[in-house]
C-alpha cells in the first residue's frame, strides 16, 4: 500500500477501512460476538482510537495476532465463545461483504462445515512455472477466485488449524487448511464488488464502489 499505517487503518469516505468491514458484521442478524486480531504493537491504537469511534451492537474482544496471518487467525479462533459453533474468519481490508453474503455462508457452513465466499473467474487463469512460462490453463468456467469471509463449524475448523500446526503447513488462506486437512469446502457465491483493498489504487475504486454499492451488493 505504500502507507505510513496499517491499510486497515487508512481513511474511506471519511472512516477507517477497519470500520466499514466492522459495521458490515455488526449490522448483521446472524453475527453474535466479533473478535478482532490485531498485532500487538496496535493493540493500543486500535482500542483507544478505532473502537472509541465505533458504537457496536455486538460483544467485542480484542486479541494479539502472531507473527502470520494463521496463527492470528488461530489465535481468535481459540477467543470464540463456546456456545458458538459456527465461525466466520474474514479480511479486515474487505469492507464491502454483505449481509446476504454473510447470511449465506452461515447457512452454507451450518450444511457443508466448511465454506468460502468468491466468485467465478471472469478472465481465463493461466498456472507458470518458475520461469514464467505457461505450464497450463485450467478450465474456466472450474476456476472461481476466493474471497472471504469463511465460513466454518468451529471443531472442523479448529482441527485444521492444528492439523496445519503439527505438520508445518503454512497455507493463503483458512480454507486450504481444511482442505489438507482432509474436508471439502464449498464456493458461495458473494460478488465482484467484494474486493480487498491491497494497493493504493484499490482506494479510488473503493471510494467509487462506496458511491454505487446498494446496486452492487
């Protein structure tokens, strides 16, 4: 991002990333606890700057992430209520999922155990090797590009996580644990204007997507 800050930090329509994701979970009926992973050295930050400017709805619990994205993930995993048993992990850069995004992949998750949003591919993919060079182009219309939140039943989720751990396995995403770890995951469709902002550009279109996401969304 070329930023001074953490780009969950950074200013959309006037209010943090970090927020528009946040009030997206907050706002939604399904959603019953939000646990936030953070890095320790903005722990502060956040608590006495973001939260302090977030009227939420929901119970909220902070919680220092690891040195990777899984072992933060694993981290607010192991902060889950007991009494909840399905969890959703999500980008802090992806202000944009719905409600009716959310909702689903619940339901989703509550039938297949473990499910990711994204959407099919618009363009053809092709896989390189080390070079460079072209080593195959899968089939298009199998190829759908991930996204998040996923979802999942929190022990099929939690046993990937260790499973991960005992072996080693440092993986892109939650569900590829699930998939090592011997589950099946199901696509549900979300929408192409769920994107998560990475580079500096990602701002402007985000700042347009803000304009025109009830037609989107």
């Amino acid at each position: 991002m070329k930023a001074a800050m953490n780009k969950q930090f950074l200013t959309l329509k006037g209010k943090p990333i970090i927020v528009h994701t946040l009030e997206a979970f907050d706002s939604c009926e399904g959603i019953d606890e939000i646990i936030i992973v953070t890095a320790p050295d903005e722990q502060d930050y956040f608590s006495q700057t973001i939260l302090e400017s977030f009227s939420s709805k929901k119970t909220i619990k902070l919680v220092a992430g690891g040195s990777e994205r899984q072992q933060s993930a694993y981290n607010g995993l192991k902060a889950v209520s007991p009494e909840n048993d399905i969890v959703l992990i999500h980008d802090g850069a992806r202000p944009f999922a719905s409600s009716q995004t959310i909702m689903d992949c619940i339901e989703q998750a509550k039938l297949y155990g473990a499910v990711s949003a994204g959407m099919p591919s618009k363009d053809t993919v092709k896989l390189v090797d080390e070079a460079g060079m072209v080593s195959s182009t899968p089939d298009r219309d199998k190829v759908w590009l991930t996204q998040t939140p996923q979802a999942f039943k929190r022990d099929i989720i939690i046993k990937a996580h260790e499973n991960a751990l005992e072996n080693g396995f440092l993986g892109t995403d939650d569900a590829m644990l699930a998939e090592l770890a011997g589950y099946k995951v199901k696509m549900v469709a979300a929408s192409y204007g769920n994107m998560k902002i990475t580079t500096p550009e990602d701002i402007a279109i985000a700042e347009v997507l803000m304009d025109i996401k009830e037609k989107l969304l």
